[in-house]
C-alpha cells in the first residue's frame, strides 16, 4: 500500500502552494509526545512548534513528566509554556492522566491536537473524541507498535478518527498502511525538517584533539542496538588493518544502553586510540563542523533527523540502506549505501571516501543541495499547515 502522492500534500520548495501561510486561520495547537529525552521525533517537536509559533499559531507542548527534561528544558528555554502531566497508572489507558487532559484542552481552548508516535496519538484521539477536537497523528518510525495485536488495534481506531494521519518517510507510510490494514491513501507523506546548525571547524577539531591531518568519521544517535555501532566498531577493526590510508578517527555521540557494550568491543580491537564514545553532546553543530565523514550503521529507520543535519552540513555520508534513507539520498546519489549488518561492505565504503576525497565532495554537494530542496523546517510546517485544515 502506498502513501497519497506526496505532491499533494507535501509540494516542494517553490512550487505554489494551495493556500499562502498568510490565508490559513490560526490555531491553538497541542503538540503531544511522549519521551521528553534526546532524539529525532523530540528535535522535530522542537523545530515544529518554535516555526508554527513563527507563523502566528498558539503552541501548546504536551509530555510526559517525569522524563529526562531535554526536550521540555528545550522548549522552555524559547519561552513555551510545556504541560508535563504524569503518567501514574500502569494500565493500559490512565484514566486520571485522561480526564487531566481533556481538562487541560478545554482550559486552553486548544483547537487542534497534534500527537507523536504511538502512545500520544492513542490519548490525543481519546481525549479529541471526548472534547470534541480534532487530531493529526505522525508516526516516527520504527515498528514497536506492531509487536502486539492490542497496540495495532489501538493505533488503528486512533488513526481511522484522526483529521490526518502522517509517516515521516515512504517506507514509514508503507509499513504502516500494511500492518494496520489501512486502505491505499491513508497514510500521508510529511518529510521531517531540519534547521541547519553548524559550528568553527578549527575550534571544534581542537576541542576533539584532532590534528590537521586527522579525518573524523562521525556518527550521531542513541547508544541502542538497532543504531547498528557494533558493525561500526567491527568496520573500524577492518580499516585499522588497511595501510596507506590518512589518518583517521571515529567519534560516536550518544548515550545509551550499549554503552558498556561498545567500551568493550572496542578495547577487544584495541581501538582506544581511534574510536571514542562522545557520551550525550548538546553540541552536534560543532560535531559536524569538525567531521570528514558522516556514517549512519543503523538496523532500522523512519526519517532521521541526525541523517538531514549532516546532508545540510554538506558531509560525505555512508549509510545502512534501511527504512526512508534510501529515499532521503536520493536512491544512493548523495551518499553511499551499504546493506545493514554488514561490517564489511561499510568498511569499503569508509574506505573509499577516506582515499578518494573528489568523489566525498560530489556527494556531499548533493546531500546539500537536496537537503535545501527538500528538507527545510518551512517545508515541514507548510505540509502540515494544509493537513490540519479541515478537509473540503
């Protein structure tokens, strides 16, 4: 099954748009997600709600309580007003944490809600049916709500009500469409995107103990294992045996519970001296600024927002050829795809941009060049713009 031909929903960057940012009503919208930690889904939030309170909306963030604080210590630092209702009720539906809800969405006149992945778009639909107001729900990736049969029929009667219902990449859309049983359609195409931040090259190298010779390989994401950073690890062994390439590093930032893991694999190497463990870095404009080489090893993906930093950054890119990366470069132009899992055909594509710096350049042009078409964050606000607005 196949998403709405993304034209309609998602025109590209100078192509007109049906209706001018100007001529769209205001509204006073509720932006929902669960996790209040690092990532991807959480920076999208981040980037959402400061560009729809640019264009005059009222944004309201919702999380839950009790979390790491990153996202919400974001927001609040740009002057947002977050609503952290705990979650106190290990049933499946915390009634408590609902009624509190819907109380929230009537004091605040909230006039649409806007849920991210799986158990906000759950209470967004509930707490829309019960307020009568309408929900837009966006699926990040990953497929952990297609593990148990209450959890698809959750997210299918969720998804049947809402105003819209959203994968952040083509094989998001389609994975969706297949496991919830949904008709050809239903699913829409919004690509994510991104802010492009980068910082001092010389600063950031110094600050990483880099000389002028050394190439930083750079990879950026959670420390779980769908991350894929074991093959990385293993893919390091391998050019670590290749004489006559330049001097080279690998820096892996993130946190997570493969931390311990990764420390011991690459002691096992004897990589100490060429790949580090960043640890969580609130400073990955710098990181790319400093960085040759950009590598994505991951199992799984929907849309990555770390993948659309380092395209804006104009970096060579390696990648796993999983979910909508393969869609995002451009089926392989921008960057260079190896299958997921395999330790070796990475470290020939590491390789290769390590020693043939001309063709990196090519590449990394058109990651840019592509990343600007495409993935702006005024982009993704004017795709979603149209799909709040009630359907004619």
């Amino acid at each position: 099954m196949e998403c709405l031909d993304a034209r309609v929903v998602a025109p590209r960057m100078g192509s007109a748009r049906l209706m001018s940012a100007s001529a769209l009503p205001r509204q006073r919208i509720a932006q929902l997600i669960e996790s209040d930690g690092p990532g991807g889904a959480e920076s999208v939030v981040l980037e959402l709600c400061t560009e729809l309170r640019r264009r005059g909306h009222v944004v309201r963030p919702v999380i839950f309580g009790g979390g790491e604080g990153w996202l919400s210590g974001k927001l609040s630092g740009r002057d947002f007003q977050v609503y952290l209702p705990v979650l106190r009720s290990a049933l499946p539906i915390d009634v408590g944490l609902l009624s509190r809800l819907c109380a929230w969405i009537r004091e605040h006149e909230i006039s649409l809600l806007h849920a991210h992945d799986f158990t906000m778009s759950v209470y967004a639909a509930l707490a829309g049916y019960l307020t009568g107001v309408p929900h837009v729900i966006t699926l990040h990736g990953g497929k952990y709500f297609a593990t148990a049969w209450k959890r698809k029929v959750a997210l299918k009667l969720a998804a049947a009500n809402a105003r819209a219902t959203v994968g952040v990449s083509q094989s998001t859309c389609d994975h969706l469409a297949t496991t919830l049983s949904l008709p050809i359609g239903t699913i829409q195409l919004v690509a994510n995107g991104v802010s492009p931040s980068r910082g001092g090259r010389e600063n950031a190298r110094r600050a990483l103990g880099l000389s002028e010779n050394d190439r930083l390989i750079l990879a950026v994401g959670n420390l779980y294992e769908v991350k894929g950073h074991r093959i990385l690890v293993d893919a390091a062994a391998q050019l670590a045996a290749v004489e006559g390439l330049p001097a080279w590093r690998v820096a892996i930032a993130g946190r997570g519970d493969e931390e311990g893991r990764l420390r011991a694999q690459i002691r096992q190497h004897g990589l100490g001296a060429q790949v580090e463990l960043l640890g969580l870095r609130d400073d990955i404009g710098d990181l790319l600024s400093a960085a040759d080489v950009w590598v994505m090893p991951s199992f799984s993906e929907g849309l990555p927002m770390a993948l659309l930093e380092a395209m804006f950054a104009q970096l060579p890119i390696v990648c796993s050829a999983v979910g909508g990366i393969p869609d995002l470069l451009n089926g392989g132009p921008a960057g260079l795809l190896v299958p997921p899992h395999d330790s070796h055909a990475l470290a020939g594509a590491l390789q290769h941009l390590l020693s043939d710096t001309r063709s990196g350049a090519a590449l990394a042009l058109r990651a840019r060049e592509l990343a600007e078409a495409r993935y702006s964050v005024a982009a993704m606000a004017d795709r979603y713009e149209a799909l709040y607005q009630p359907s004619r």
